[in-house]
C-alpha cells in the first residue's frame, strides 16, 4: 500500500516498516568497482545512495555531474536527504522571507581559484589536493560557478580513469618485475661470492700442502745426506781399523789416520747423481719365494706406484719393501714420496718380505 505520508518529498522517516520509501543497500562489487576506479569512498557511497542504488555506472555519472558541489565529499549523515548545492535557493519560507537581503547581500562565492595557475577548484579538499600534488599554497573565493560536466565529457572522463587504472596495472606489473630481477642478481651475486670463497679456500689448502710437501723433501734431503755422511764415515772406520790389524799382525808401524779431505771415488759417483736428471728408474725385487720382479717407472712416480705393481704381481699377499744396503725399511709415511727423492733412481735393488 502506498505510505500513509507520500505527500511529503525525500526519505520516509516516520513509518520504518514502510516498503515504498524502503533504501536498499549498496552490493559490494559496485562499491568496489568505484573504489578500483579511483573515486574517494564517501564520494562512491554517497553516489550509490543518491542513484538508488542502481549500479556502478549511474553512480559515476552521478559523481561526474555533482563534482562541484562543495560537500561532494561529506558523508550522507551530515549531508542530508536532499544534497546542497553551495550558492542555490533555500526551501520553505526562509526563502521568502529572506529574499529581499540577499538581493542587497554581497555576491555569493560559488568556487575557488588557484591564484598560482588559475586553476578553478569546487571545494577545501580539492583545494587540499591540487596543493598536495602541485605545491601550490594561494587560493581565493571566486563568483564563478563551476559548470557540470556534459555527457560527452562525463564519457570521457570516465574513459581516461579506465585508461589511468589501466596504466597502473601495467606499472606495477613492471615495478614487481624489475624488484624480482633485482632479487635474482642479489641471489646470483651471493652464489657467485659464496663460490669464489670457496675456491680461494681450496687454493689456499693446496698451498698449504705444496708447502707441507715440500718442507718434508728438505727433510728427507737432509737425512739423506746425513746417514751417506754416516755411511762413508764406517766405511773409513772399518778400513782403518782392517788397516791397524794387518800392521800389527806383520809387526809393522800403526799407519796415521788418513784426514777426510776429498770426496772418495765411493761418494764421486752419487754427487754425479744428483746433478743429472735421468727419465727412467729400473728397479729389481728380490722375492725368495716366487721370483724377482723387475719393473720401470718414472723418477717422479711415488712408492705407492711401486706397492700397486707389486700386488698386482703378487696378489693376496701381505708385503713391505727395503733396501738392503744401508738398511731401511720403507713404512706408510714413505708411500707419497717419489724415487728420486727415496734415493732409487736410476736403478735400485729392493727386498719383499
């Protein structure tokens, strides 16, 4: 039935259970749809209400021909039923009664104007907007009235936020693309950082090593030299002393100690070796059990090298190589070291047990 007051214009306030005069509300996809569009959410709700609620695009058009009204951006409760418009006539008899002072009142402002660039602006927050994206800080009250916008522009209007929302799409599109290269040649940058110090690591260990390898050369050089020293010094011992026997035996004179002046032929022979570089080391394996075994490496190869020849020669059987004259046995610590520098090169005899 129709309400009981439908004289009256506007909302229908004193029968709340009347259904003429019911305000639907907002469906949230046309609310959002203005909000994805750029419009303000007081502008966008107060448009859906003004229009009926009758979709997204009757509120933009709503929006585009009340832009200039001063309280666009006042929120329904303070706004009212009705809407103002800044400037226009008032309702009722105040009207009449005051029309005759504002016949002789001073002009009415009916927008503002950027005095910096001539701008013309509908209200304070546009005002504070044009001031927050331009710089601009002088503005002034104006009589002129902002005209609404026409059909044509209101399309417009509308085809260049769809154009705008569009091209932030694709900038941040972009923006998000070039934070994730950025991100990938961090990650490579620290792959790469983290591989190099992983090489100067293991090159700093192979130092090291060559260092620690070339430390025990001189030590075994050394010991060399110290027990053939040792070795010429017997053997001059045991001829003097084989020497003092016979003399005594034919009751002659005790011969006098020969001074250790040059070099005996005996050590000639190895100061030669050390000087001349040879290619090839030959050397025999006395075996009492199966046999000798004669094999041909390279100074260079290590005693290792000489071990796995062997098992390979003899297999299933549990050895370990010496030199029989001067005695030595090698161990586990002989197995990384080379021919030349164990003494073996250019030929060698070595005994398996």
């Amino acid at each position: 039935s129709p309400c009981a007051q439908n004289s009256h214009k506007g909302r229908c306030t004193t029968l709340p259970a009347c259904k003429t005069h019911a305000t639907p509300g907002p469906k949230m996809s046309d609310l959002q749809q203005l909000l994805d569009m750029g419009f303000p959410q007081v502008r966008a709700e107060k448009a859906l209400s003004k229009t009926g609620f009758k979709g997204a695009q009757a509120a933009m058009d709503w929006i585009f021909a009340h832009e200039n009204d001063p309280d666009i951006d006042e929120p329904l409760s303070s706004a009212g039923a009705g809407g103002h418009v800044l400037g226009g006539k008032k309702e009722g008899a105040s009207s009449a009664a005051g029309g005759e002072e504002a016949a002789t009142a001073d002009p009415q402002a009916l927008s503002l104007v950027c005095q910096d660039c001539g701008k013309k602006l509908s209200s304070q927050i546009a005002c504070q907007k044009h001031a927050t994206n331009t710089g601009h800080t002088n503005f002034a009250e104006s009589t002129e009235e902002i005209k609404p916008l026409t059909e044509e522009e209101k399309a417009v209007r509308a085809e260049q936020l769809k154009k705008l929302i569009a091209q932030r799409k694709v900038e941040k599109q972009e923006q998000e693309k070039k934070e994730e290269l950025q991100r990938e040649v961090a990650r490579r940058m620290t792959g790469k950082e983290i591989a190099e110090a992983k090489r100067q690591h293991e090159l700093n260990e192979m130092k090291r090593l060559a260092e620690e390898r070339k430390r025990q050369k001189d030590e075994d050089k050394a010991l060399k030299q110290k027990v053939l020293a040792q070795i010429e010094k017997d053997r001059a011992e045991r001829a003097a002393a084989a020497a003092a026997a016979e003399a005594r035996r034919k009751g002659q004179p005790l011969p006098e100690p020969a001074e250790p002046a040059a070099p005996t032929p005996a050590t000639a022979p190895e100061a030669k070796k050390e000087k001349k570089e040879y290619k090839e080391c030959r050397l025999q394996i006395r075996d009492p059990k199966e046999g000798n075994i004669v094999l041909t490496l390279r100074p260079t190869d290590t005693l290792q090298a000489v071990n796995e020849k062997v098992a390979e020669a003899r297999p299933g059987r549990v050895f370990r190589l010496s030199v029989p004259h001067p005695r030595r046995v090698f161990t586990a610590d002989d197995v990384h070291s080379t021919l030349d520098e164990l003494g073996l090169v250019p030929s060698a005899v070595l005994m398996l047990s």
